[in-house]
C-alpha cells in the first residue's frame, strides 16, 4: 500500500485516516491494541503522529487488512518481529511506490 503524504514533521488523524482510506475510528482502535503505535498528543489531546508512527501504521495496515492477520496475530508479529523484518517491509514499501510512479508515467505516455 503506497500512502500519499507530505513531508511533515507531524500528520494529524484525519489526514492519515485519509491517506489509508479508513475511518479515524479505526486508527484510534489500532492506537489501543498495539503498543508499538503512540503518536504525540498536543494540549488539546490532539493526536499527532510522526513520520515514524506513519510507517507503524502501514505494517499494522498490510498485516491486517492486506494479509488477513488478526489483531492477536499482527501483536504477536510484530513483538516477535526482528529489525530484518522492518528493513524488508520498508524496501517492500519503496518499490510499490516506484511502482505506483512508473505506473502513472505508463498512463502518461
């Protein structure tokens, strides 16, 4: 899954939620099951997550909603999970979004 977002120091839910095509809701459940998963919380409670939190979000969203993990099963996943594995989904990530942008050229031409 390629999310589109700017280059920001923080994102606030709704953009993220955006950005993956879910509801806030569900982002806010997600923040409550996994522990890996803490944004930034400004006075006013908002939440703000960083860069960091947005590529949290994208192993939990490929592990549950694209690989048909459970919530025990992404846990247990990424508890076990070693920094091999989060290198590997990271370089997964960065060839879909050359994809995504050779695709678009394609459609160009």
């Amino acid at each position: 899954m390629h999310v589109d977002l700017p280059k920001k120091l923080y994102y606030n839910i709704g953009e993220v939620a955006k950005a993956f095509g879910v509801k806030t809701s569900l982002i806010r459940f997600w923040e409550g099951e996994f522990d890996r998963l803490k944004p930034k919380k400004n006075a006013k409670g908002n939440r703000r997550f960083t860069p960091e939190d947005i590529k949290t979000l994208k192993l939990i969203y490929r592990l549950v909603k694209e690989q048909g993990y459970t919530l025990d099963g992404a846990k247990t996943y990424l508890k076990s999970q070693k920094k091999e594995s989060l290198n590997n989904f990271e370089i997964i990530c960065k060839l879909e979004s050359i994809k995504d942008q050779l695709n678009k050229i394609k459609s160009q031409i």
